[in-house]
C-alpha cells in the first residue's frame, strides 16, 4: 500500500474591496509634501504648473520622478519640450503655487516672480528653495498620469532655509530649528 500524502488546506485570502477614490483623496491629504512648480521651455512652448508628486529616484545619475497629469494642460508642452524644470517653493511662495496650480491661464503665470532660463532652457525660479534643472530620460503611463523619469543636469539653491509643504489641503512653512 502507498504511502497516505498529507497537505494542508490554505484557505484563499479574500478578495480585497476597491479602494474609493476620495479616501485614497483623504488619506494623500495626510501625506506632507514640499510644494513645487515644474516649468518647461523649448519647441513646444513655455509652461508650467504645481506639482506635489516629485521625489528623488536615485543619485547615480542624479534622477527625480514627476508625476504629470495626462489631461492637463502642461502635458503635451512637457513631453514635446523633454525638459523641465522642479522648483522647490520656499516658504512665503505660496502664491506662485496657486498662480500655478491653475488659477492663472498658463500665458499670465510667469509675469510673478523672476525667472531665468536653465542649463536645458527652463525657467528656474530665483529664491526657490532649491530647483532641479533636467532632461526626461524616460517616462510610464500609469492611469491617469505620466510618472517622468528626469536627469538632473543643473542645481540652484537659495539662501533660505525655510520650505513651503502641503499637508491636511493646506499650506505650512516648514522651518530650520537648530539644537540648543
């Protein structure tokens, strides 16, 4: 006779429920972020808009991730342009996130603050916090965005040590506190 085989039963794990749209909303709001405005010039045209979904991807080369919402504006100026560039608001430039999150039509939204161009021909912001000249080496559609993968190839800094974040929908300098 055979030898009896003996197995485990593992049950299936459930079927998880659809996250809703707007707790996934909810739930980002509690996600700080520095506040940024990414601009773009070249063959395309000059723009720029307000972004909160920017993160470093490596330093080997040095690589920042954008996230560009396919529907807007800024999408097709961008991928036309390959470059952009991430500007990092200090604290005190929450303007210049508003002027370019879309309340401003995208001809007006340079005449604030003062602009010169980049290594690749986008506008920096003089008094960012910090901007981050690039070339977009590669990007990936994911539902309703473009996450660009961009070289950085140019760095300003300014003086300030004080940044703007976005946290709970609202704006909040985050400022430099030195130990005692």
């Amino acid at each position: 006779m055979g030898a009896c085989q003996h197995r485990d039963i593992v049950p299936e794990p459930p079927t998880p429920m659809p996250v809703e749209r707007q707790a996934y909303r909810d739930a980002m709001a509690r996600l700080g972020a520095a506040v940024n405005v990414v601009t773009t010039d070249g063959p395309g045209g000059r723009h720029g808009f307000t972004a909160s979904a920017v993160c470093s991807v490596t330093d080997d080369p040095p690589t920042l991730l954008v996230c560009l919402n396919r529907g807007s504006s800024a999408s097709a100026i961008v991928h036309a342009n390959g470059v952009l560039c991430v500007n990092t608001l200090a604290a005190g430039q929450q303007e210049l996130s508003d002027r370019f999150g879309g309340r401003v039509p995208p001809s007006e939204r340079f005449q604030a603050g003062q602009w010169r161009p980049g290594v690749t021909g986008a506008p920096v912001l003089v008094g960012a916090l910090a901007s981050f000249d690039c070339r977009i080496s590669r990007f990936v559609e994911v539902g309703t965005h473009d996450v660009l993968f961009c070289e950085v190839v140019g760095l300003d800094e300014a003086g300030t040590r004080e940044g703007l974040m976005y946290f709970l929908r609202r704006y909040h300098a985050l400022k430099e506190t030195l130990p005692e």
